[in-house]
C-alpha cells in the first residue's frame, strides 16, 4: 500500500540542511521522529475518529 508523505516548507529546509552538511547524526534523529509520527497514527486508513456524543458538541 503506497503512502504519501508531504512536507512543510520548514521541514524541508530543515532536510536540505541535514543533506547539505552531511550530518549523520542529524539525519538519524529526524529519521526517527518520522517513524515515531507514523507510528503515532496507527488506523488512521478511514479518517479521523468520530467524535463522541451528540452532533454539533464534538
């Protein structure tokens, strides 16, 4: 199943940065934030989660 990922346009200076100065480091830990925040939103294939109670108080 294909996923698509989309940046923001800090975060993809912040990637070029990461590339330009070659840094290892760097690059590891932003590589495991995003495997964090995909694993944060696990089920998420239908939408978000109705809200719970009556309609218009959600």
């Amino acid at each position: 199943m294909p996923i698509t990922v989309t940046f923001s346009d800090a975060e993809q200076q912040k990637i070029e940065a990461i590339v330009i100065d070659k840094d290892k480091d760097a690059a590891l830990r932003y590589c495991s934030d995003l495997l964090d925040k995909f694993r944060g939103h696990p089920g998420h294939a239908c939408g978000p989660k109705s809200a719970e109670g009556s309609p218009g108080h959600g």
